[in-house]
C-alpha cells in the first residue's frame, strides 16, 4: 500500500509538472533558448569601429607612461580646485571681515566730539 501511495503521488506530480509546462511553454521555452546558448558576438559597423568595421574592444592596455601622464593631470586638476576653492573661501572672510581699525578710529572720532560739545 505504502510504494501505491508513492506512484499515485509520483504520478499527480509529473501530471501537475506536464501542465505548467503545457500551459507557459511559450514563455518557458524562450527562456531555455536563451539561457542555455551562446550569445552572439556584436556586429561591427563602419559607424562605431575605430579600425574600419572590426569588433570594438571591450577595454584598452595603458602604458605605463600613459598612466602616469594621466595620473598626473588628474593630480594637477585636484588641486588647482583645492586652490579656487582656497581663494574664494579667503575672499568670503574678507568680505565678511569686521572693518579694519583705521576705519573703526575714524567712525570713533565724531562720536567722541560729539560727547564732548
């Protein structure tokens, strides 16, 4: 009785899988497709090769001189921003700078003769 319970379940099972199946092959066999073969290299065209209609490489080697020559440009970049941004952060405290003491001495001046008259 125990292995006619297997088979009936076993049974019910492949029935259940063959109806899915059935019922979304049109979706589940694209996917198979698609899954399980190859892609298919890129077609060149004259447009976007550089070297006249062959495959564009995914990436390019540097030399070592290329790198360094590049390393240092954006070094150069880097800071001449950290200076821009030194000089106008100096130039914001220098307009919001209290005025200097020639020109506080002088604004004191009227205010002390007046006092006095």
């Amino acid at each position: 009785m125990q292995y006619l319970n297997i088979a009936f379940a076993l049974l019910a099972v492949l029935a259940w899988g063959g109806l899915f199946f059935v019922y979304y092959r049109e979706r589940i066999i694209p996917w198979f497709v698609n899954r399980f073969t190859r892609d298919k290299p890129p077609k060149a065209s004259e447009e976007n090769s550089l070297f006249g209609g062959a495959a564009p490489l995914p990436f390019k080697y540097e030399t070592e001189e290329q790198a360094k020559e590049k390393r240092e440009k954006e070094i150069a970049l880097i800071e001449a921003a950290l200076q821009a941004e030194k000089e106008a952060a100096m130039k914001e405290d220098e307009e919001e700078a209290p005025p200097s003491s020639a020109a506080q001495s002088k604004e004191d001046k009227p205010s002390s003769q007046k006092t006095s008259s």
